[in-house]
C-alpha cells in the first residue's frame, strides 16, 4: 500500500503488489521522515516516510513534502532511517522481487502540494489514483517479464518466488500475456516432490527485430527474435550509389530475409540500423560517411522508415559492435571496454561504467580523425581522416603499391596482401608490420583517454590473427602498462548482435516494461542468443 498525504490525512492508494521496501529494523509503528511539509497549513502528521511493520517489510508515505520517487532509497542491512532526502536527483530504489527496480524520475521535486497532488491525487482524485494502480501493474508486469525473458521455462510459483508478487497477481498477468500472444505453455516441471506445475516461456517469433550492418563495401542484414536469435541473414555488396539506392537495398534485404523466414513484415516491429559514421537524431543524416556517398545530405532515418514501414533507429555500426561483444562476446562482464574496428574504414566503440560513450554530436569513436597517421593539415585528411588514410585498407593497398614499384595489378586486395606477407614476400610482410604499429598506436591513444580493461580488434583486417599478435607484441613498446587486447569473438556477427541488442531492449521495454526512464528490461543471456540460420 502506499499511503498520500493531504490536509484530510492519509489517502491510501492500493496496490496490486504492495509497494514495499526490504527492511532489518524490528516490528515498529515509528514513522521516519524523509521530507517536510511545504504547505504550513497541514499537520506536522503530513511528511513523507517509512513505517516499519515488521517481518522484514516497510510501508512507504509520501506526503506533499516528500519525494516518493526521488526521495527513498533501500539501506540494505541497516537499521537507519532513510532521512533527508526530499529533493534527492537519483531515482528511488525499492526492493521489490528481490531486485532493484528503479521508480520513474520525474524533473521536480514534490516539495509543494499541488505538485504531489497532481502526481499522486487524493482521497478524492480517482483518475489520478488510477495512474498510481497502471503504473503499479505496469511494473508487476515488468517483474514478470523479466523472470521469463532470464529463466524460462518456468512456472508461476518459481515467477513468485523470484519477484515476491502473489500468485494472483502473476495468474492474471501470464493469462493477459497468454491472450495476447506473448506467453506459452512449454511443459510441466520434473523432478520435484508433490504436483508438476505448468512451465511458461516468451513465444519468440511473436515480434522480431531487423538488425542491419552498413559497412561501405557490403551490407548485411538478420532477423532477430524476442529472444535474441538470429533467425536469418542476408549479405550484399554495398551499392556504391549510396544515398537512397542504399537505403532501398537494405529494405528489400529485411523484406527478403522476413519473407523467407516467413515473418509477415508486420512482425518486424523495430529495426536498427549500424552506420560507419555520427548519426545526427535530429536531421536523421549521417556524417563522417565518406564511403557511403550522400547520407550525410538527406534524412536517413525518414527514408528508412518509409521503407520498412516500422521504427528505425540509427547507430554507429562500432558502436553496435562493443554493445554486441559485452552481450555475447569478449567483454562480457565487463562495463570498460572499447572495440576497434579496422577494414575499409576504422573507428571505436567505447563503454565506460556500463554506459555507451557518444560524445556530444554522436562522433565519439571516431578513430579515423586521430592526427596522425598521415598528415592531419592536408584536405583529403578532413574528408577521410589521417589516421584513416594510411591503417586502412585503401592505405594498405596504396602503400604495397609504392613498395612493389606498382608492378601488381590495381586490383590486389588485403586479403591477397596477408597471404603474400604469410608466404614470407618482404614488401607485403613490410606492410602488415606497418599497419600493426599504425593499429598499436591508436590502441595506445584510446587506452591513454579511457583505461579500458580490454581493447577487443574487430573487422576484416582488425580481427586477423596476424594483426592481433603483432598489435599485442607492439603494445609494450609505447605503454608503460599495456592494455589486454583480443580478437572479437563475434567476427562480422558483433555489429548485427549489438544491432539486435539495442533493438530488443527497445522493443522489451515498448511491449512490456514500465513507462519510466530507468525501467529497462535486461537481455536474454547469451545462452538463448545466436545464430539459427
């Protein structure tokens, strides 16, 4: 229960379930504030706060001087009152189904009246008590999501035992989600002593994600379930028209790979879309895209989306790829970590706390802008980037070239390169060795910036073996203290994954979570995640 005060007392708004905190302190009927009241009209009695009532439960009171959703926070194992903090920034944290759930913020403090009414009502404000229950069922909701999406199979008593709500409640919330095509029945528990119960799970193919890898020389499209497989791919070389050509292919590729899965495109509810350069959210173009002429002239988003007729969101394409590596790839369990990829082009990815870094117009990660490399004065270095012109693949090439005396036709490739520099030709070999020190030094500048625990290589020539050991053997060389560097795991799956990551956490939280900034439902685990084509 959770109990609003006004100048006529206690209002009470119930529940289904109790918004309840976990709490040590003894069975008590003392009330601890945690705000004032701003209106010296009402009664002392009015202040917002705890009261304890035993068996490890507390009861929470918000009164117009109190911050219900900003101003309480679960002090685990001590008997303290939660004091002081009526104007607290942070979200809440109750303690409900053995987890943190963080409430809704809201930008103003409830330190006046009319502001806690309206948020809140009264005895006498039915529609707004209406919200408080919506909210209130939303997150059971929520709770309820969470432990299918984690643990399924899994019956209604484990979902009880795991959330603290009642049997009831869960009852109606699975039967609602049955209804709707959401939920299964997937069997019956094993094992257990006394009656098998009805196990549940997410139906996986009720809704899918269109995760999409843009890369200037080719363009690959999966199918993503609510479970995180990917359940079909395409792949095409990238048109080089660029522009709306581009923007066509990649719907006809999602069209082409839900069709042969046989998804209506109604079931695509959301794709996401990786780009190698800065998307801006508010003209939908996309900059530093050299290798993908006129998207940085034209709103992207806005094409995309008339295409593929559903949601689209736009993402640096290295960007995806760390979100993929920390989900199923090498950094998982880890919230430092960069990614850099290197191919036709080169950039990073980089999150810091378990937070992706953007920057301030979205360009954070743009390696290929570094200074050096060649030089960062010269016109063509403001276009591509002077790190970019020589590490990449263009730049590989070209200096191969210089070294043979052009005698090899124009058309060698990297691949071609690499294999010469195995059979132990000099001038390729010099050219691989080139591009790891060009590599270990901007490894070298992005763990100077960040201290990630790992630096994962990536890309067609960034996740060579070749590469990795030799950018590893460099490291020492320029950092008192070097970085762990790995090869990705995901190979050209990591920006598809991370794609299908972003995409599913949109796409959970749209169709299940609480409408509220922090109530993010987590990812399927790895295990339930990948490739099914």
């Amino acid at each position: 229960m959770v109990a609003i005060a006004s100048s006529r007392g206690w209002a009470d708004i119930r529940s289904t379930p109790p918004l309840s905190i976990s709490c040590s302190a003894a069975a008590s009927s003392v009330v601890s504030p945690i705000g004032q009241s701003a209106d010296p009209g009402l009664s002392g009695s009015s202040q917002a706060g705890v009261r304890r009532l035993g068996r490890g439960r507390c009861e929470l009171l918000a009164g117009p001087g109190g911050d219900l959703v900003t101003g309480v926070e679960k002090h685990a194992k001590r008997d303290m009152p939660l004091a002081g903090a009526a104007t607290h920034p942070l979200a809440a944290k109750v303690t409900l189904c053995n987890q943190v759930t963080a409430l809704p913020k809201f930008s103003t403090p409830l330190t006046d009246v009319s502001t806690c009414r309206s948020l809140f009502g009264s005895r006498t404000n039915r529609p707004e008590m209406s919200r408080a229950l919506q909210l209130s069922r939303q997150f059971s909701k929520r709770a309820v999501m969470e432990a299918l999406l984690q643990q399924a199979p899994i019956s209604r008593a484990s979902i009880a035992k795991q959330t603290g709500l009642s049997k009831q409640t869960i009852s109606e919330i699975v039967r609602h989600l049955e209804d709707a095509g959401w939920v299964i029945e997937t069997g019956r528990t094993n094992g257990q002593v006394g009656r098998s119960a009805v196990t549940y799970e997410v139906v996986p193919d009720a809704a899918f994600v269109a995760a999409v890898d843009l890369g200037g020389t080719k363009v690959r499209v999966g199918l993503t379930d609510l479970r995180g497989a990917i359940v079909r791919e395409a792949t095409e070389f990238t048109r080089p028209e660029g522009g709306q050509v581009v923007v066509e292919q990649i719907g006809r590729l999602c069209l082409q790979a839900a069709a042969a899965a046989g998804v209506g495109r109604e079931r695509v509810r959301i794709a996401v879309v990786g780009v190698p350069g800065a998307p801006d959210p508010s003209s939908g173009r996309v900059r530093f895209a050299p290798n993908i002429p006129d998207f940085d002239r034209m709103d992207v988003a806005a094409a995309l989306e008339a295409v593929l007729e559903c949601d689209v969101l736009l993402e640096n394409d290295v960007n995806l790829a760390v979100q993929g590596e920390v989900w199923q790839g090498a950094g998982q369990g880890l919230d430092t970590l960069a990614f850099i990829a290197l191919g036709t082009g080169i950039g990073g990815g980089l999150i810091v706390g378990g937070e992706l870094v953007r920057g301030a117009d979205n360009a954070a990660g743009e390696l290929g802008f570094l200074p050096f490399g060649a030089d960062p004065f010269e016109a063509e270095s403001l276009r591509t980037g002077a790190f970019e012109r020589l590490v990449a693949s263009a730049g590989i090439r070209a200096r191969y070239r210089t070294l043979t005396g052009g005698t090899d036709a124009p058309g060698m490739t990297v691949p071609e390169i690499f294999s010469r520099a195995g059979a132990g030709e000099p001038a390729a070999t010099q050219v691989i060795d080139e591009t790891a020190c060009l590599l270990a030094r901007g490894v070298a500048a992005i763990a100077a910036i960040a201290n990630p625990s790992l630096v994962v290589l990536g890309g067609s020539i960034g996740s060579r073996p070749e590469m990795t050991e030799r950018v590893r053997a460099l490291l020492p060389g320029c950092m008192s203290s070097p970085v762990d560097v790995a090869a990705s795991r995901l190979g050209p799956q990591a920006a598809l994954i991370g794609a299908a990551a972003i995409g599913l956490s949109h796409l959970h939280n749209a169709l299940f979570g609480a409408d509220a900034p922090e109530a993010k439902l987590s990812l399927p685990p790895p295990r339930q995640a990948g490739s099914k084509a």
